[in-house]
C-alpha cells in the first residue's frame, strides 16, 4: 500500500510539472523545444492522411449504403463482433413488386410480359449491385479503418508519449537554469541527460511510425485501383443488362402495339367496320407522321445493313418536318449529326430505321440524331 501511495504522489508530481511547463509555454514564459523541419513534415503529412482518409471512408460508406440507419445497424453489428444480416437490395425488391405486379395483370398480357423482363433485370441488377458492395467493403473499405483503428492510433499513443517526454525535458531544463547549489546543479543536469534521452528514444520511435505513413499511402493506392476494378465490373454489368433489356424490349414493341390495335378492332361494332372509309377518316384526328423514304428495288438498304452513309441518304421528295432542338448532341461518329439547342434542322425516317433515331438535315450536314433531343414541330 505504501508503494502505491507513493508511485500515485509520484505520478501526481509528474502531471503537475508538465501541465506548469505547458502552461508557462503558451503564455510565453517558459522555452519549448521544437523539433526538426523534417519531423514537422512527417507530422502534418500524418495529420493529413488521418483526416482525408476519414473523409474518403465515410463518404465512401454513404456511396456504397445511402440508408444512414442501415448505416447504424451495420455498426453495431460489426462493434458486437457479430455477422452483419443479409438486406434485400433496392433493385430486389423492386424486382419482387413487379413480379408479383405481373401474376396479378396476368403474365400473358403484353404489360404483364413486360414487367416480368423488367423486373428479372433489376433483380440482376439488385443481385451486381451486392456483389460491389460486398468487393468494395473488402477491398477498399476495412483497410482504410484498418488503418484508422490500428496504426493511426499507435501513431497517436506515441505522439501523447512523445509531448510527455518533450514538456519532463523542458522542465528539467528549467530546473537546471533555477539551481543555484552546486549539488542542486549536478542532480539537475544528471536528470536532465536521462530525460534527455529517453525524448530522443521516444522521438526516434515516432519518426518511425510516421515514415511508415508512406507504406500506408502505397496500400491505401492499391486498395484504391481495387475499388475503381470492383465499380468497374459494376457498372459494365449493369451496362450489359441494360442493352439486354433493351433489346428484349424492343423486339416485343411492335407485339405489344399490334395486340393493342388488334383489341381495339375486334371491340370495334359491325355497323362502324361497313361505314365508308371517307366517313372513318373524317372521324379520326390528323396525327403528324414522320415521312419515310421508300424502298427502291436495286438499291442497297443501308439501314437494315447497319451501316449508313449520310452522303447517299435522299430525303423524300415530299412531307420532310422542320424539328427544333432541345438540347446540346455531340456526334459519336461520322454518321451522326452534331445538334446544338434551339436550332432548327430537317428530319425525316428510313424503312427499318431504329424508332428513336432520324435522319437530320442542316444546310450540306446531314446525319442520325436522336429522337429525344428534338422536338417535332406540325
């Protein structure tokens, strides 16, 4: 019990020498000992990476799990020790709903069919979307808090040493100065060499730690090339499932269309069939088209070959409409036409043409543009 008592007073002398010695620096009246430019350096590259690589990691938590209270249940599970539930993604359960949507419109019907394959494609999408965050936690997220929870905080433990012996060296130097005996000075200076080196132990120990920080820069880049493969691969797949749905989707238009005018002439009455075609046709709004070029026999149909040349592209002689643009197109290749917004251009469609592109005129530039950049006009 005496020892203790005596260690605690010990301690006590101790914290009450350094925090006078701190004090007295920040009121100027006691001296520091700085420390080396390099050491400086080393310190404020350390401080940096701590608080980028704090910043990059939440951020990075938020990219991969929008849901801030899934974000908090994800935490507690891993500060338990304890395996994280498996959670349904967005595009899972939006693939569940339009499923279940589908069974209830009836699975044969043209809008049935369509969520199916919409729905199978978001539960692939939901299904990519796992598999990123899964690759991304792994290879990007758990070093970066790796390095927060374990070398950052020996780094810092070190640190707390290191100001500890810098203020005990500080203080003995005052000592030193005040001691008027000589016996008062011998004992001042032989503390002064042992505090002395025990700072310059604990100052190489640190320089250590810190240099170490490059090792971590060069982890942290290969974790990082990890990521941006992992998001890679995502989003190629993604891509890829996409164009999958598209064309799925647009092979079954002209179905879904034709079921839709096929219904709409069984319901039509007898008497309405035998009326004459002048009468139906006074009946019927004037619905603006685009004109078509028709099909000469002899003549390659470039269109259907997937090439197209807009050099020997004719426009009908006839029914061309002016369309104005709705936004900025940059052309992808020779065969498209760069669009500026508010201009206006010339525009007409070829037999086999895909739906959402026509063929745009402006001056001698002539090329494919895209459909929902225009905006047809009567």
């Amino acid at each position: 019990m005496e020892f203790n008592v005596k260690k605690l007073a010990s301690d006590a002398g101790v914290f009450f020498s350094r925090a006078m010695q701190f004090t007295e620096e920040k009121l100027g009246q006691a001296e520091k000992t700085e420390l080396d430019a390099h050491f400086e350096n080393l310190l404020a590259r350390a401080d940096c990476t701590k608080n980028w690589t704090e910043k990059i990691l939440r951020q990075t938590e938020v990219l991969l799990q929008p849901n801030p209270s899934a974000r908090v249940e994800e935490f507690l599970y891993e500060k338990l020790d304890r395996k994280v539930p498996s959670r349904v993604t967005n595009g899972e359960l939006l693939a569940q709903y339009m499923t279940e949507a589908a069974n209830d419109f009836g699975p044969g019907t043209p809008y049935g069919k369509t969520l199916i394959k919409v729905g199978e494609t978001q539960r692939r999408l939901g299904a990519a979307e796992r598999e990123f965050i899964r690759s991304a936690s792994i290879s990007f997220l758990t070093p970066l808090r790796n390095f927060l929870e374990g070398d950052w905080r020996t780094i810092s433990k070190e640190r707390r040493i290191l100001q500890n012996r810098r203020l005990d060296l500080d203080a003995c130097k005052a000592r030193l100065k005040k001691a008027k005996a000589a016996e008062a000075k011998a004992a001042a200076e032989h503390e002064l060499r042992l505090t002395q080196t025990e700072f310059d132990r604990q100052a190489e120990v640190t320089r250590l730690l810190l240099e170490g920080i490059s090792s971590t820069h060069v982890n942290h880049l290969r974790c990082l090339h990890e990521f941006v493969e992992s998001q890679t691969n995502y989003y190629a797949q993604c891509y890829q499932f996409m164009l999958d749905l598209q064309k799925q989707l647009g092979g079954s238009k002209g179905e879904i269309f034709s079921g839709t005018f096929v219904g709409n002439a069984e319901s039509t009455s007898p008497a309405a069939a035998t009326s004459s075609p002048a009468a139906a046709a006074a009946t019927l709004p004037a619905v603006p088209t685009i004109p078509v070029v028709p099909t000469i026999v002899g003549v390659p149909n470039t269109v259907a070959e997937g090439v197209l040349n807009p050099n020997e592209v004719k426009p009908p002689a006839s029914g061309t409409r002016r369309a104005r643009v709705l936004y900025d197109y940059e052309a992808a290749d020779s065969t498209e036409l760069a669009l500026l917004a508010d201009e206006m251009i010339t525009v007409y469609s070829l037999p086999g043409m895909d739906p959402d592109w026509l063929i745009g005129e402006r001056g001698n530039q002539k090329g494919k543009v895209p459909v929902t950049y225009l905006e047809l006009l009567s």
